[in-house]
C-alpha cells in the first residue's frame, strides 16, 4: 500500500456485487454494507471528504453534490448510463466520470427479446390465465393469439451496443432490422447485421416492433411522444430498456388505451419504482420488468469489477477502462495517466 493511496478516501454508496472490496482495499474505504439507497442529504454528509465515489443509478450526483465534495477526483457508476450524474459539471470540476459498458450489453439485449417475445406472444397474459385458473379449453384456434416475429421488420432506435446485440438475436428469429442513430454504421456493419438505415420517422412508420436504445439526454428526453407515436404502425409494439423519461408515459398510456398501437413492453419509467397509482397498471396490453436489464449475477459481478478498476485506476492516475469525460483531464485537479 502506498502512503498516497492508502490516504484516499473512497465512498461505495450501498453493497454491490462484484470485488469492490478486495480492489478498493487500498484506500480509505467507507463501504456502506447497506442494501438501501441513501437519501440525497446523507449522500451530500458522506461525499464531503471523498476522492472517490462509487455509486449508481438511484444516486443523483448534481451540482450540489459535486459542490459538497471539495477532494473528489472521480465518480464511477455501476451502470453503463450516466444520466444521473450532472457530467457537465463533474467536467468543468476536473472529476473523472467512469461506467461499466460492453460487460452488460448481453444480458440487456438478452432482456429486450424477453420483452419482445414476452408482448408478441403474451406469456404473461397466458401466464396469468394458468395462475388464475381461468384456462377453459384444451385447444382452440383462436385462442390467445399473438404477432408472428419471423419476416416482421424490427426498428432498432439507437444502434450501439445493445442494439447491436438485439439486431443479432433478432435475426436468428428471422425478423428484418432497420435501425436509426444520429451516425449511420458503416457499409460493412450494416452488412454484418443486415440492417438498413432509415431516418427516425421512417423507422417508426415501417417498423413491427420498435426497440429503443439510445441514452438519457436533453436531446431524446420524451422523444416518444403523441405525434411520434402517432407515426406508429397500429399493429406495431414499442419496447424500451433504455430509460423511462425517453417516453412520455401519459401519451403512451392514451395510445395503449386508445388501441393506437398494438402494445407496449417496458423494463424503465419515468418514476422508479413505478408509482402504485400509475394509470399503466390498468393496461392489458402492456408488459412490465422492474429495471432488470443487467440483473444477472456473472453480468453485475463483471459489472463490479469494472466500475471498482475504473475507480481505482482513476486515484492511483491510471487509464480507467472506461471514461465518459475525457475532457475532465483539461480541468486540472488529477495528473496526466501514467
Ligand atoms: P451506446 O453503445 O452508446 O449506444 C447508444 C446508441 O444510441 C448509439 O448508437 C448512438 O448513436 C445512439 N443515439 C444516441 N443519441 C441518439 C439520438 N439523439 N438519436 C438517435 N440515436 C441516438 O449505449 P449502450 O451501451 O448500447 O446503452 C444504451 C442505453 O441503454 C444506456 O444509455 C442506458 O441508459 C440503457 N441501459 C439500460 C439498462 C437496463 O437495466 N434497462 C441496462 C443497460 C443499459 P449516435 O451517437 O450515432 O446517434
């Protein structure tokens, strides 16, 4: 242990899977064992003389935090999304913003075709049916149908990570990909996916299903909403694992009602956890996960490794694995990496 590391001083916000402990072992660790989020002011107590923080999602990091906590060096999230942490500000501060992509794409993708196959083919409906001893006929032709995926055009809203591996699965199912980013791929992995670009409003228009994976940000705040919902087809689904408020809930809600799509599968909201009175709940072609894109243990223990070695690497003036603000180098307070 090094004098210098060992008197840095490093907050986990709550108990995460993953070695954080072993690999934060070298500093000043306040571990919080604590599986419950900590309130905004006890976040605002605890940062104060931190230089490192380890937190996620629930964890606001705004500019009152950030303000409060005069020795920070860095923030690294348990997350690949870092709308929670005002990145502008950590910038202009010199602090270091890290996040865990690439190990958790996977498991998300792996969820998104839960939920997409999950609202084509009503699982939980059926599912519900069983449970509910409300099964009457052994067979019947017409019974419960759903949508067919093979030959369906599958329109991809942000074609990065995740999308890509949606892209992948959906093709071992036969469906057809078109996808939409502000920066179309290359010819040749537009090949390798056999995807087809299309401008956003022509992806919603032509689409069956239209998955969406694009990041939080001013720019795509309810970016679906009534008159882009209403470019929907009425036979089409949207699915979203990416982040509540891309959607506008109350115009998504009227469209569902109003049968002006088909359905809708969601793993994120505007409110988490989703509020008890939300008019969602009263839908029944809707189907709903509680924010588990990532929530698969070997995901979350690589999940832990990455977000803690980004940490660490940050203090000790390492590359991290993963930086989201290069530009916080300008801004002083750490050195060049070694
Ligand atoms: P990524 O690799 O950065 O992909 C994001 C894609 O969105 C990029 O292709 C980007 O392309 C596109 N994009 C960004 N802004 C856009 C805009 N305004 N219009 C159209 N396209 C836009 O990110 P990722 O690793 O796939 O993760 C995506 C998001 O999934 C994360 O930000 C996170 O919020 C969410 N997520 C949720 C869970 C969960 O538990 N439900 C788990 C993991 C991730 P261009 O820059 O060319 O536009």
């Amino acid at each position: 242990m090094t004098r210098s590391s060992s008197a840095k001083k490093v907050l986990v916000t709550r108990t995460f899977p993953g070695p954080i402990k072993e690999t934060l072992s070298q500093f000043d660790l306040n571990y919080r064992e604590n599986d419950e989020n900590l309130s905004y002011s006890e976040l605002k107590a605890l940062v104060k003389d931190k230089h490192g923080i380890l937190c996620s999602i629930p964890d606001r990091i705004d500019t009152g935090i950030l303000a409060a906590a005069k020795n920070l060096q860095v923030v690294s999230t348990y997350s690949v999304g870092y709308d929670h942490i005002n990145v502008e500000e950590a910038t202009k501060r010199g602090i270091a913003v890290t996040n865990t992509p690439d190990v958790l794409t996977d498991a998300t993708a792996d969820l998104t075709f839960a939920l997409l196959l999950g609202i084509a083919r009503r699982v939980a409906e059926g599912h519900n049916l069983v449970i509910q001893k409300r099964w009457k006929d052994a067979w019947s032709p017409k019974f419960m149908l759903g949508s067919d995926l093979a030959g369906k055009k599958l329109g991809i809203l942000g074609m990065g990570r995740i999308g890509k591996a949606v892209a992948k699965r959906a093709l071992g199912f036969g469906m057809k990909i078109l996808y939409h980013n502000r920066t179309r791929l290359s010819k040749k992995e537009e090949r390798s996916f056999s995807a087809n670009y299309r401008s956003f409003d022509q992806l919603l228009k032509e689409s069956d299903f239209v998955s969406i994976h694009i990041p939080l940000t001013e720019e795509t705040y309810h970016l679906i909403n009534a008159n882009t919902i209403a470019k929907m087809k009425k036979s089409s689904f949207l699915i979203s694992t990416a982040r509540g408020p891309i959607i506008d809930e109350g115009a998504l809600f009227e469209a569902l009602k109003k049968k002006r799509i088909a359905g809708a599968a969601l793993d994120v909201f505007e409110k988490e956890p989703l509020p008890a009175d939300s008019p969602l709940l009263s839908l029944n072609n809707i189907l709903l996960t509680p924010h588990i894109g990532s929530a698969a243990e070997g995901t979350r223990y690589k999940m832990g490794e990455v977000a803690a070695k980004n940490l660490a690497n940050i203090l000790l003036g390492k590359k991290p694995l993963h930086l989201v603000n290069r530009d916080y180098l300008k801004h002083g307070k750490s050195a060049k990496f070694s």
